[in-house]
C-alpha cells in the first residue's frame, strides 16, 4: 500500500521489541505509584477518617474507567465493615440521586475532573445537603472546586496508554483506595469475625469457615 493510506498497517512486534514495551509500561506504573507513596501527607488522613466517621451511606461515582474503580471501591468499604455503594453518574440524573441522605458521603472520581456527569451529581449532593469528597489528579478542576475534599491522585499523562486511554492513572486510583481501605478497617475496628460473616463465599469464605463453603 501507498504511503499516508488509512489503510495501511504497521509491521506486527517482534517478540524483543514487546517485552520491551511491556516492561516500559509496567515500570511506568511502578514509578507512579512510588512517587504516590512518598507524596502522602495529612490531607490521605484526613479523609480516611472522615470515610471512616461518615454517619450515613458512602457513595463512589464515577465515569468511565473511574466508574470501575469506584465500583471496586464501593466492594471493599464494605468489606471493610464500611456500608458504601456504587451510584452511576447517568442513572443519577434520572432520579437515582434520591437515594441521597444529609449524612452521606459522596466520592466522586475523575482525573481530569471536568466529567459533566459526576459534577452534575455533585451539585445535587450539595442541595441535599450531603458531604462531597474528590478524588482528582486536577486539583483546579470543576470537580476538585465543588467539593468540600479533595484527595489529590497525581499521574503523568504521558504514562496514560497513547497519553490518552486512563491505564496508569486507574491503577494509582485503584492503589489509593486499598490505601484508604486498609486505615478505614483499623479504624472502625473491623474484625476477622465479622468479615467471616458477610463473605460466606469463594477460597477466602471456605478458608474462614474452616474449609466448609458456607453454613
């Protein structure tokens, strides 16, 4: 094919020259989350105890790949003996936001923090008097302003796959929230006990119930 057709196709990696990319990226993530580690300050305790202290529901949005990270979030609060759910952005602004309640917490999670959806969300908590939290590597976007929180989670954009798709960004959301879960356990006191009785299921419920699946 002709030079500049649309068409046409680059050669297919060699073995070399794959590894090499993948190690590229898998450093790229390594070296992100370092430099996350080593900037934890006050704010990372702030909001762990107020995730902690939350008198109400803890509720995670998000978009895209924040809305997986959100989700996945939302799954370990509670493990954690934290109650949390998952709110879709989209599903809100069709009247889902009334499931809201002054006491709550809304995490809203997004790079950039300019996701029209969940800053929509946010406004809403607002007028229900319901606390709002950001979790935003743009710490001057609409979002991280809206908020009455905001946990910064930096990445480089050029470590995003092509600089554009969230790849190394979402593993540093994912890192930080484990972080935020693991102090929000020790916390609330949460036990061994009692996460035996909500997670019946799978190896990790078979091994607490002592090899038997569930009662």
């Amino acid at each position: 094919m002709g030079e500049g057709n649309p068409q046409a196709k680059t050669a297919p990696l060699d073995e070399t020259t794959a590894l090499s990319l993948a190690r590229r990226i898998i450093n790229q993530e390594v070296e992100t989350l370092r430099e996350l580690a080593e900037g934890l300050e006050g704010v990372f305790w702030k909001c762990a105890q107020r995730i902690s202290e939350c008198p109400g529901m803890v509720w995670t949005t998000g978009v895209g790949t924040s809305a997986a990270v959100a989700a996945r979030f939302a799954h370990i609060l509670n493990c954690c003996g934290r109650r949390s759910m998952f709110l879709h952005p989209s599903d809100s602004l069709h009247g889902h936001s009334g499931a809201l309640r002054p006491g709550d917490l809304l995490i809203g999670m997004s790079r950039g923090g300019e996701s029209s959806e969940v800053n929509q969300l946010v406004a809403i908590a607002d007028q229900l008097n319901v606390s709002t939290m950001a979790f935003v590597h743009d710490t001057d976007s609409t979002l991280a302003r809206s908020c009455q929180a905001v946990l910064p989670i930096r990445s480089r954009q050029e470590y995003e796959l092509q600089e554009v798709l969230a790849t190394t960004s979402t593993v540093a959301f994912c890192a930080m929230c484990d972080a935020l879960a693991a102090v929000v356990w020790e916390l609330r006191g949460h036990t061994l006990e009692e996460f035996r009785r909500t997670h019946p299921g799978g190896a990790v419920g078979k091994e607490l119930h002592g090899g038997k699946a569930g009662r």
